[in-house]
C-alpha cells in the first residue's frame, strides 16, 4: 500500500513539473526566432491574437500576429503533436515486446514512409496531385510496411515477439535499399528526399493538424484504454491467457494502432528518431512500468522533448536550420548506446 501511495505521489510531482516545463518551453518558443521581433514584442502579440483575433494591433509591428498565426503557432502545435505521437507509440511497443530497445520504427515504418516520401518526389507525375501527395505517400507507405512486417511475422495465427523484431530489421532493410536506388538513379531530387528524411516541421501548417491531431488523438485514447491489458502482457504471454486476456489479439491491435499513430505523425514531419525510444524509458524509471500512469507523462515528455529540439533547430544557426532530426539524433543515439549497455550488463 505505502508503495502505491509513494509511486502515485511521484506521479503527480512528475506530471506538474512536465505541464509547468512545457508551459515554459511553449512560451520560449513562440518568444524566440529568426525574426526582427523581441520576446517582449511577441508576447504582446500572442496576447493581441489570444483577446482580438488576428486583426489584433498593439506595441509590435503589424505583421507579429501574422507571423505567430501561420508560422511559429502551427509549427509548435506540430511538435506537441508529432513528439506526443512517437513517445505515445514507444511506449506501447515498448509493452508489447516487453524490450526497452523497442521503438515506433521498429516494425519497419520509417523505411516505408521514407520509400513512400521519395517516391512521390521523384516520380513527377504525381506532384501535379498536390502538397498533400508526399504526406500521402509517407503514410500509405508506412501502414503497408507495418501490415507486411506483421504477415511476415505470423504463423499459424500466433505471432512472436522474436519474429517481429526480425521481420521489422528484414523489411526496413529491403525498403530502405530500393529508397536508396532510387536516390541514386534521380540525383537532381536527392537534396529534398535528404531534407525530408532527416525529419523538420518546417512546412508546419494549421490543415496538417487538422489531419494529424485527430489520428493521433484516438491512438493515444484507445492505448490508454488498453492500458490494463498492457500491464498484463508485461506478465507474459501465459499469465495473461489465465487472466482472460486475449494475448495476440490485444498485441495485434495495438501495433496496428501504434503503427498508424506513427505513420500519421511522420508523414507531416519526416523520420524524427529516437524520441519514441529515449522518452518512454525514462518516464518509466520515473513512474515505473504501469502504462495507466506511463502513457500521460510520455505524451507530456515527447511533446516538450520535440518542441524543445524544434526550437533549437531553428535558432541555433538562424536565419538556417538544422532539421530537428539531427538534434533528436545526436541526443538519442548516445542515450541508446547507454541503454544498450546496461541492458547487457557491460
């Protein structure tokens, strides 16, 4: 009992700090940027736009509400959305699996969005289809690499933790190599396919949220209304089956949802890595394994995480930008180097 009490304490005390940091990290980033605008300027605007509306004139030049209304506001919403989406994600594979080194993109879905995105921009003829047709393309590619990995790793009806991690490292190798061709046979479109797959949310836009936020929205619903079943998958396969538990069932539908979670973030954002890795595990050192109380403060530290990357990406070397998927890289690839060790012991 005092157990409980003392991990439910600590769960109050981290999701206040996380909702105090991320009110504080939205303010820097709506504050800070390339533009000729000061912070005490932009805030004045913000609250301009919050009480009048984008008609809003005060203490700051005419074009601030603008700048804030189509450019910084869009692209922070993206970042909450996308590094809520990816963290949200992690932590279900990581309970599906019951591995730690499990990650959105393990069953094969950056491979698939990245084929998907470079297809749609060297093949021309479909770019007369719209802005709409690379994000497009990411996601259907995405969901059809998650849905073969998954074919690929079923037997008989029974799908294993092992042959998924396999089928996943098979598939998104193969994809990975025909998106390479395909770079290659069509250089003069290699620096865009480069961009978009180093990730950014430079194309932010206030309609690819209106698409993105409802996906990501019910995805995080229905993993939080699997969230006790999770917690019984974390037994094994056998305990959970004595417990009524459906365990494939309850594995498959949650990958599919996880998987499309995934797909329906990166196909605004590109391949953003490691945040589905890094956030999940941390949050669980800190609230333990319980994915009633795992899932909100994921969701709440991947938001921060990627709004925090974000906005060093684009003022570190302002007026250019580092694609925020070089920094969440630079970050995650040693913390999954560590985490790699500890896991063996060495």
């Amino acid at each position: 009992m005092n157990l409980t009490k003392d991990r439910h304490k600590v769960y109050r005390l981290v999701m206040a700090a996380l909702v105090v940091a991320l009110v504080a990290v939205i303010l820097a980033a709506v504050a800070v940027g390339a533009a000729g605008l000061s912070a005490a300027e932009t805030l004045r605007a913000l609250g301009g736009l919050m009480i009048h509306g984008s008609d809003a004139t005060g203490d700051y030049p005419d074009w601030a509400p603008r700048l804030l209304l189509d450019l910084r506001l869009p692209r922070i919403v993206l970042a909450l959305v996308v590094g809520a989406a990816l963290s949200t994600a992690g932590a279900s594979f990581q309970g599906i699996f019951r591995n730690p080194l499990a990650e959105p993109y393990l069953l094969g879905v950056s491979a698939g969005a990245g084929l998907g995105a470079t297809i749609a921009i060297v093949w021309k003829p479909l770019t007369e289809l719209g802005i709409y047709t690379l994000p497009l393309f990411a996601f259907v590619g995405a969901t059809l690499a998650a849905f073969l990995v998954y074919r690929l790793a079923t037997f008989a009806g029974h799908t294993r933790g092992a042959s998924l991690l396999l089928s996943g490292v098979a598939v998104g190798s193969t994809l990975t190599a025909i998106m390479s061709f395909l770079m290659v046979a069509t250089e003069r479109d290699l620096h865009t396919v480069v961009v978009w797959l180093m990730g950014g949310l430079t194309t932010a836009a206030w309609t690819k949220i209106y698409i993105t936020l409802p996906v990501v929205a019910a995805g995080f619903l229905y993993m939080m209304l699997m969230s006790r079943r999770m917690n019984l998958l974390l037994m094994g396969e056998e305990r959970a089956r004595e417990l009524g538990i459906d365990s494939q069932r309850t594995r498959r539908n949650l990958m599919i949802v996880a998987a499309l979670t995934t797909a329906a973030a990166v196909s605004f954002s590109g391949l953003i890595g490691f945040v589905g890795l890094m956030v999940p595990h941390i949050m669980r050192l800190l609230v333990g394994p319980d994915h009633r109380r795992l899932l909100p403060v994921s969701a709440l530290f991947g938001a921060l995480l990627l709004l925090a990357a974000d906005t060093v990406a684009r003022t570190a070397l302002a007026p250019a930008e580092i694609p925020v998927g070089v920094i969440t890289a630079a970050t995650g690839g040693p913390f999954f180097l560590y985490l790699l060790r500890a896991r063996k012991g060495v």
